[in-house]
C-alpha cells in the first residue's frame, strides 16, 4: 500500500491515490483485530500507527468533493474505528448512505456488512442488522462479488440470522479442512474445543452442538464456557468473532 500511494502520488497528486487510502485502513483494521485477538499488543500499536497515517493521509488530499471522495473519506473513518476496535455503527451507516449517493453498490453493500458486524458485536438493533446482512447479500449475490459474499454469509451464520439457501456450483468440490494445530494450541484450546468452535462460529447451540458430536449438552456447555474463558470473551457472539478474526476456519489461500 506504501508503495502505490509512492507512485500514484508521484503521478497525478492525489486522483488515483484518494481509493487506495479505505483500501489500507482496512487492512490495518484486520490487522489490529487479529492483534488483539492474540493479545498480541505490539502488532495492535503498530497497526495503530500505520492506519494513523494512512488517516491523516486520506483527510488532507486536495483536489475538492465529490460524492465518490466524500464516500471514500467516511470510509477512512469509519475503518478507523475498527482500528481501535469499536466498530461504529453510525459511520458505518453514513458510508453506506455516501455510496448510495454516489451510485456505487459494491462498496455500498461491503458497507452494509460492516454496518450488520458492528451493531451485532454492540448487541445494538438486531432488525437492523439482519436488514444490512440481507441487503449486503443481495447485493454481492446480484454483483457476482463472491468474497463478499462469502463475508457476508459468514456473519450471517454466525449470527444466525436466515439467508436465501446457497446453490453450490456444478462439481464444485468441498474444500480441505485447513490444519489449525498451531494456532488453536497458541491459543491453549484442545482439539475437542477447537470442534465446538467451529459449530459455534457456525451459528450452533449447545444442544445442536451436543447431537453433532455425540457429546452432552452439559458437556457442550462445558466446552463452550471454557472456549470462552481461553479466549477471553464474555459470549458465543465474541468467540465466533474471534475465530473470524483468525481465519481459525478458513480455507488457506490459494486453495
């Protein structure tokens, strides 16, 4: 990201730099939910920094408003918030209004699924959050977008909250497992725990847990109680959260 904003700066100021500014505050974004995730402090800090300049960056380019740079600036906004790890809601709803207004759905719609992320990890608005999921989905659906798509039907899974049925593609074959040992044991879960979180971060009850595994519910409540305790949350929400944040299930790139 250093780079290209180096060139694009160099070449015309400001004009094709403006985008790339939302671009890096959301990968520092990430970076500092996975940072603190881990309880890795020193990583959170330095993706602090990074996405602090980046910020300063984004507000001081010239070059006017329009409703494309007004959107890209209140997306460098809201993404700050996720930096320091309070998702704002209200941001996040002005981005989605600021695309709208500029025309543009898929960076309306990635809105809208950060907008649903942030009012179910404050608890805030469940009907206005399934509302965003639903109108993010559709949108990625009808946009062929299809990692967005995917993010957005994570949340929803986790969230439980209902989504057109998925149509798997002709031959598509299901992807491998990726091998979690190391970071679950970084973690200090048990293999045993590290199944229960997946069902978890898949939007599963207890009891649902329990029938899948072939284990108690007071069992699986067990789990969950010290899934939670390892991982320093207070709920189910936070926890499968937190294995998002991890990519903890996720299939490895390149797969």
């Amino acid at each position: 990201m250093a780079e290209g904003l180096s060139l694009t700066l160099a070449v015309d100021g400001w004009r094709h730099a403006r985008p790339l500014y939302p671009v890096g505050l959301a990968a520092e974004a990430d970076r500092a939910g996975r940072a603190r995730a881990r309880r890795a402090a020193a990583e959170a800090e330095d993706a602090r920094r990074a996405a602090a300049g980046l910020l300063e960056g984004a507000r001081t380019l010239p070059g006017g408003t329009s409703p494309e740079a007004d959107a890209l600036l209140a997306t460098c906004e809201a993404e700050w918030t996720r930096v320091e790890g309070t998702s704002d809601p209200g941001r996040w709803q002005a981005v989605a209004d600021a695309w709208d207004k500029a025309m543009q759905p898929y960076p309306g719609a990635y809105a809208r699924w950060r907008l649903a992320e942030a009012l179910l990890g404050a608890r805030l608005d469940r009907e206005r959050a399934e509302r965003a999921v639903r109108e993010a989905h559709a949108t990625a659906a009808r946009l062929g977008a299809a990692p967005l798509r995917t993010e957005v039907e994570r949340l929803a899974r986790r969230s439980r909250i209902d989504l057109a049925p998925r149509h798997a593609q002709p031959g598509q074959a299901a992807a491998a497992e990726p091998d979690t040992t190391g970071l679950a044991g970084e973690l200090g879960l048990t293999p045993r725990e590290l199944e229960v979180l997946r069902l978890v971060a898949d939007g599963r009850s207890n009891s649902q847990v329990a029938e899948a595994l072939f284990i108690s519910a007071k069992t699986a409540s067990v789990h969950v109680s010290n899934i939670l305790a390892k991982l320093g949350v207070a709920s189910r929400v936070e926890a499968a959260a937190v294995a998002h944040r991890l990519a903890l299930f996720d299939e490895p790139a390149g797969r």
